[in-house]
C-alpha cells in the first residue's frame, strides 16, 4: 500500500487506487513506521512526514478517510504535507 523511501518521506503504491484498499489503514500505518524508525535518533521532535498521495487520491472515498485521519494525527503534532 505505501513504501517509504527515505526516513519521513512515503509514496502510497498502486494498490491505493483499487477499491480494497483502506485509506485510514494507509495513515495509520505510515504514522506507526514513521514513529518506529524514528525512536532513539532524536528525529521524532519533528514530526515532518512528506507523503506522495497520487495513486491514493485515484481512489476518492479512501483518500478522504486518509485525509481525515491525517487531520487528527496532525492535531497531535505532526506536520504531513502531501504531494501528488
């Protein structure tokens, strides 16, 4: 579903544009990877995630349940920008 190609910057993968695909799952799991990556080397004071979202937003529904997620992660502190 997404691949991360450098520390805080992922790409969501074909599989986004079909219907299986679980926009919330998308987030979550980014967030969960990104967090993960980041204990111990200090980088998680920033919180910056970059996210290409192009074959995401192919599948509207669950781009929208992507975005929404990303809004509560980032009333948490997390700066996500996204790119397409």
């Amino acid at each position: 579903m997404w691949e991360c190609i450098e520390p805080g910057y992922y790409i969501t993968l074909e599989s986004c544009s079909q219907e299986a695909c679980n926009g919330e799952k998308v987030i979550d799991e980014i967030i969960n990877h990104y967090v993960e990556e980041s204990m111990g080397k200090n980088e998680l004071n920033n919180k910056w995630i970059i996210i290409d979202t192009h074959l995401l937003s192919m599948n509207w529904d669950e781009y929208m349940r992507f975005r929404r997620n990303a809004e509560a992660y980032r009333s948490q502190g997390f700066d996500i920008d996204e790119t397409f």
